[in-house]
C-alpha cells in the first residue's frame, strides 16, 4: 500500500496487521489474546481514527476515555501494547510526529487487594481434610501447591521426568495451556520462572511411589480437560470442611509464601523459589508481611538495645 494511501488507513485496521505480521506466532497465545482485547479497545473507542489523524491529543484522549473503566496498571498496560505499533508506524514515515511522547496515564482508583492466604493452623486442618488415594487426584495436586508454591499451570504441566527423587528436587521448565480443549504444554511465564523447588522427604517419597509407573513424558494431573474452577471447587469444599476461610489454588501459593517469611527465609530465596522475575515483584506483592516482620524487627532491635545500659 502506497505511503499517501496508507497513512489515510484507519488505525484499529493497521493495529490488526501490526499484531498478525510482529505478535502471532513470536509470542504466547495468552498475551496474544491480550493485544487482540486492545485491538477491540480501538475499535469501539475510535473506529473511524485514522493513521493521519493520530497525535497527542487524539491518543490522550483515547487514553483517557479507556482509563474511565480501567486502573492505572491496565490503562499503562493498554498504552504499551498499542506504542508498539504506533513507534513502527513512525519509523514508517506514516506519522510525522511520536503521539506518545509526554503523554499522561489515568485510571480509576483501584481496589484494595487483600491477599487471601491461610495460617500456620488453617494449612494443618485444610491437609487433614485431603482425601489422599493411591492414586493421583486433585488432592495430591493441592498438597503439591501447598508444599511447593508452583502456579496453577506449572503444576498441571508436571510430569515423572520433572521429579528428581534423588535430590529431592522438581523441575519447572514448562507450563500446561488448560484453556485449550486437548490442552498442551507451552513455555514458562518467563526465563526466570525456570527453576528447581527442593522437597521434603516426605512429599518427595509420596511422589514417588504415586508415579513409578506412570508414562515419564505426560502430564500427571490431567486426565482430560481441565478447568481452573474444577480444582478451585474441590479446595472450597476442603476449607467449609475445615472450618478455615476459602482460598484458591492461586491463594495457596500466597500461603505458601507468607510461611516462607515468617520462617526468615530471606526475600531473595523465596523469589527464587516462586519463580518471580525480581525481588521487586515478592516485595511488592507481600508488602504486607515484610511491614510486619519489620515491626517485630524493631521490638527486637528495641530490646536489645535496652540491655546495654
């Protein structure tokens, strides 16, 4: 398409060429999803904006009526998606000027996000309550998050290959795609994501008599189709019979961290362990906790001190 001809094209239309020349096939179907929620952004906020039309006032405001119904991360993750396209288009000569420069986020205040994650003593009386068969079910896979602190995906990608008894270690390399049908095996959320967890004993022996004489290549948790709200079900039933509050499988994983924490396992380690890209994302996400420690930090500090006089 000829420059002149092109630069009157409309911009949710040259977005969509954008993602299926630079996104499909380079990046995860789950993030590719996500560009094309954008591109319906585009399309019923400004359906009739054109490649020549686009500067910074008409992005502004396009930010600014999408921030109406997002928060401020969402409207930020909005922008980003769509800059990439836009920094192409430039680098094109289909925009004189960068529309994205100095440009300003909004967003609806967000909502205070408790994390949901059990007690030492809720832990204890939810696994009295797991129905742990000869066989793999959902309650070993429960078990399993709360020994572990593996994502939901993680975990159901697993397989015998992935458990080294002999260090007590599992391996997580890869991640189990469940919002397909036949569902299928996909990358990690990112490089730092590929880890080994160490084991307890105990969970380690369990293990390995569970899956001795499993295929060493397939999943050990999937059985067929499998959906998040199937497992999340089952540990609901787990908590009303425990009397604790009911948490999900992505809330055990919190659990598993806060206990890390409170032990005095240091940030850096549970990152690790967690799979987090940086030290900032464990901080950040278990703020809560380390404010906490901190305080019972400071009477420590307060009562020593006390003792040199």
């Amino acid at each position: 398409m000829p420059r002149k001809k092109k630069s009157a094209q409309l911009f949710h239309e040259y977005f969509e060429e954008w993602i299926e020349l630079y996104k499909v096939g380079a990046i995860r179907e789950v993030t590719l999803q996500k560009y094309y929620m954008s591109l319906q952004r585009i399309v019923e906020l400004v359906p009739k904006l054109k490649m020549s039309e686009l500067n910074r006032k008409s992005y502004q405001k396009l930010l600014n009526d999408y921030a109406h119904t997002h928060e401020k991360q969402t409207t930020m993750d909005f922008h980003h998606q769509l800059k990439g396209a836009i920094l192409d288009a430039v680098d094109e000569g289909l925009i004189e000027q960068n529309p994205t420069r100095k440009i300003i986020i909004k967003g609806k205040t967000p909502k205070e996000k408790k994390i949901k994650f059990l007690n030492q003593y809720e832990v204890q009386a939810l696994l009295k309550q797991l129905n742990l068969q000869h066989e793999i079910n959902w309650d070993w896979f429960i078990l399993l998050v709360a020994k572990t602190g593996l994502r939901f995906s993680e975990a159901l990608a697993l397989t015998p290959s992935d458990f080294d008894f002999s260090k007590q270690k599992l391996i997580v390399e890869k991640t189990w795609n469940y919002k397909v049908t036949k569902g299928e095996f996909q990358p990690t959320k990112n490089e730092s994501s590929k880890r080994k967890i160490q084991l307890d004993w105990q969970t380690a022996m369990q293990f390995s008599q569970l899956i001795k004489n499993m295929d060493i290549n397939k999943p050990i948790f999937v059985k067929g189709r499998v959906f998040n709200s199937t497992v999340n079900n089952r540990l609901k039933v787990l908590c009303l019979k425990a009397n604790i509050p009911v948490i999900t499988i992505h809330g055990l994983r919190h659990t598993h961290a806060s206990f890390l924490l409170f032990a005095g396992v240091s940030i850096a380690s549970v990152a690790r362990r967690l799979g987090h890209s940086s030290m900032i994302t464990t901080q950040e996400t278990y703020l809560h906790i380390i404010q906490e420690l901190e305080n019972q930090d400071n009477d420590k500090i307060m009562r020593y001190l006390s003792t040199l006089m």
